[in-house]
C-alpha cells in the first residue's frame, strides 16, 4: 500500500505511515516494531507521534489493538471480530477466522456471572516452526 492510497482517509502524512506499516506487515505488530519500520519510511518520525497515531488510527476504526495480559499491545490490520492464536515459544501471533457457536457464548456469560459484549478466543501453543 502506497501512502497516497491513505490520503483519501483524511490522514496526515504520519499516520498514513504509521497505516501503510501496519497494513503491510505479515503479523501483528508492536508499537515499537510500528516504529522502527515507520522511520524506515519517514525518518523524522517520534515514538510518541507513532503512538499517538496508533490511537488515533485505532479510535477511527482503521486497525484493531489486541491486549495479552500484561505484555504489550499488538496491532491488527483485521478490525472485524476475530480470533488469535498465539505461540507460547517464540510469541508468533496469527489471525484464526472461525464462528463462536452462540452457545459457548451463553455459556462463557453464565459461568462467569457477567452481561456477555464478546468473546475472543486465544489458542496457545506451539507453532509449527517452534515445533520442528
């Protein structure tokens, strides 16, 4: 993706950057790998402009962010409801395209007592490099 083919969004030349990164990467980035691969394209470029363009970009509803716990964020071209799963070895994260059966949902809510909103599910383990 060329940053031209951002302009159309209304973005400034960073944030098209910070888009155009993640848009074209292969997995799921931090925001400090948005940011080294950022100032390979634009090298004035600040962490905290990059930052800031992630939340931008993220409230605009152009990427997703996804949180594991107390790690740092990862960043998602895909914004529909998703799943992951994630290698417990080298930390790969990809993308997992299934349909929750409404039933576990209604479970999940039941058991936990909680007004369901969504559910993600996170498959853990070893990937097939991590395996070989």
């Amino acid at each position: 993706m060329k940053v031209s083919d951002t302009r159309s969004l209304g973005l400034t030349r960073q944030r098209a950057v910070v888009l155009r990164v993640i848009r074209d990467a292969d997995g799921h980035l931090t925001a400090n790998e948005v940011f080294a691969s950022a100032k390979d394209l634009l090298p004035t470029i600040s962490f905290a402009t990059v930052y800031n363009s992630l939340r931008y970009l993220k409230d605009a509803g152009h990427i997703s962010e996804i949180h594991f716990g107390n790690g740092a964020s990862r960043f998602d071209r895909i914004t529909h409801r998703h799943d992951h799963a994630m290698c417990t070895a080298c930390g790969k994260l990809v993308d997992i395209e299934m349909k929750i059966p409404e039933k576990l949902l209604k479970k999940a809510a039941k058991y936990s007592r909680f007004k369901a909103e969504s559910l993600e599910f996170t498959l853990r383990g070893k990937c097939p490099d991590c395996l070989k």
